[in-house]
C-alpha cells in the first residue's frame, strides 16, 4: 500500500492506541518498518498533565503523533460527569499538540469526534463548510466542544509557529473491538449487543431508545484507519477534513439491518423517555475524495456481518470491554 511508505522507518506516538480505533492503526501500522509507541495510563501516564505529556514525548521525540485519546461513550456515558468529561478532553487534547510542537514532532494527525459538528442543522448533509455554524448538541457538548477547540488550537499554533497539524472528522465508528459494555457503547454496538442476547435468550422484544428515526452516518474502524493513515500522508491542510461514507442510515433501518444478520424475530419497542441525541448527522464526501481520491470501501451491511461475526467469537471478553 503505497501511503503506508510516508510512515516507514519513522517514530510514531499514538496516545489512545489502545483503545477501539488506535489498535486498528497499530495494526496497519505493523505492516511496514517503523517505530510504534503506544503510552499507556497503567504505566503512569497521564495527559490531563503538560508535565507527563511533555517528558513522555520528548523521551521519544516521535516525527508523527496521532492522537485517538479521548474520555468518550454513547449519550449515557456523559450523564452526571459532563464536567470531568469536558475538562479531560480539553486537557488532553491541548496538552498533547503543544507538547508536540515543542519537541519538534513534524506532523500531529488529530483525531476528531463528529459530535463537535453542530448538534441542530437543518441540513441533509454536513460539509467542512458547516463546521462553525451553530451550537453543539447538548447532549455531547462535553466531548463535541473540546474536540472542536483542539481544532483552532492547531490553527493557533500553525498561525505563530508554523507547527503542521491535521484534523480529520470522523463520523460514528463501529467494528470489531469496540465497546459492547452498556456504558460505553454507541447506538450501533448496543444493538448488536442487545439483538444477539435477545436472539439467545428468546426473548418477544427489545428496547431501543427515542424515536428511532436520527440518521447517523456509521464508519466501519478498519476503513477509519485506513482513511487517517492515507490522510496523514497526503493530506497538510489545517482546515478540518470529513471521513466518513457520506450515507445515512436511521437508527430503526440499522437496527432491522442487524437483526436480519443475526436472525433475530422479535420486535422493537421504543423508548421516548430517552434522548434521540442530533435528528441527522450525514456527512459531505467531496473533500476526502479529492484530496485522498479515496472513500470509505465498507457498506453497512457489510460492516455490520463482519462486527457480528467477531462478536459472537468473542463474546466474553466483548461485553466487558
């Protein structure tokens, strides 16, 4: 794969790289001689602190750093914690991309969550253009600002330092190795989750919450991985760049696409005491196809047979995570 040879025999950080998107990087990564770093918290790392951030990269002095550290879930995750959640990603993501322009890092790829896109747009799809126009959703303003400020913070830092970063905006992840854990998972693992044990157990129904109707645009990992890999090589603009499929699909379509792929016969019961979160968050395509002449090759059918498959083969540990 050609992109891959921008990062060979280079040092590369990825804070973050053991979660659900950094170890599909790791492992694209290993394809090619190079330098893989992964801190981790259990090692007493900490980037909530400049401190951790600055002597843990200038130990290394990494030539790429792609950051995929955040303190994130689905809507009930941020419930009671909005505080913590917000100070933590706007610690980690500010601290991070100062410390690496300080020890000279030539290319920071900055990971950004498109919760930080705004939460109330009218518009069927979302450009790069429509970043800056309106609120964040309020139900994920604690993750979504912070993601957003760490944005115009590279471009403080490109505007007095000339320090080159990139900011990639990447829809709803799903895939193998994601959160199956009720606190953590997002509206496509969940139902995965909840049809597969329904489907076991026998169950009439399952609940699913709101209305069904918000239309999400869902990005399979190891296609995320691949678009921020090709991007980090190609692509040096500080303007913020969508990767995504460009395709919405509603929570009530997704969740009859799973059922279809595990078998499941019951039926959907509907939750309105629960959020819907944002109505339609479809993304613009046109940016990452010029720049990258590339697009997400993975359907949501697809997808979603290969995010059931390792499920059920790995059942045990996948609900935990």
């Amino acid at each position: 794969m050609d992109y891959l040879t921008y990062y060979k025999n280079k040092k590369i950080v990825i804070p973050g790289g053991n979660g659900f998107l950094g170890r599909h990087i790791v492992e694209r990564l290993k394809e090619i001689p190079c330098d893989i770093f992964v801190p981790k918290r259990k090692d007493g790392i900490d980037f909530r602190k400049y401190g951790d951030c600055l002597s843990y990269l200038g130990r290394i002095k990494p030539d790429i750093v792609i950051n995929c550290a955040a303190n994130q879930g689905g809507i009930a995750y941020f419930v009671n914690k909005e505080a913590d959640v917000f100070m933590d990603n706007m610690l980690m993501g500010t601290f991070l991309m100062e410390a690496s322009r300080k020890v000279g890092a030539k290319k920071f790829i900055n990971i950004v969550a498109a919760c930080s896109y705004p939460g109330y747009s009218q518009k069927k799809k979302l450009s790069e253009r429509d970043y800056w126009d309106g609120r964040i959703h309020e139900s994920i303003l604690s993750l979504g600002f912070p993601r957003k400020a760490s944005v115009e913070y590279g471009l403080a830092l490109k505007k007095q330092y000339d320090f080159n970063s990139i900011h990639l905006i990447l829809a709803n992840m799903y895939g193998p190795g994601e959160h199956f854990n009720p606190t953590q998972s997002k509206a496509l693992g969940a139902m995965i989750r909840k049809i597969y044990e329904a489907k076991e157990k026998k169950l009439s129904s399952i609940e699913i919450w709101g209305t069904g109707r918000p239309i999400r645009d869902w990005l399979y990992v190891e296609d995320a991985a691949e678009g921020i890999l090709r991007a980090g090589a190609i692509y040096n603009d500080i303007e913020p760049m969508n990767v995504s499929t460009g395709v919405g699909i509603s929570i009530t379509k997704l969740a009859e696409a799973i059922q279809a792929v595990v078998g499941y016969k019951g039926k959907f019961v509907y939750d309105l005491t629960k959020p819907d979160g944002a109505l339609n968050k479809i993304f613009e395509i046109s940016k990452i196809k010029k720049e990258l002449n590339w697009v997400p090759p993975t359907s949501v059918t697809e997808g979603i047979k290969k995010t059931v498959e390792w499920f059920s083969k790995n059942y045990k540990t996948a609900i935990k995570y």
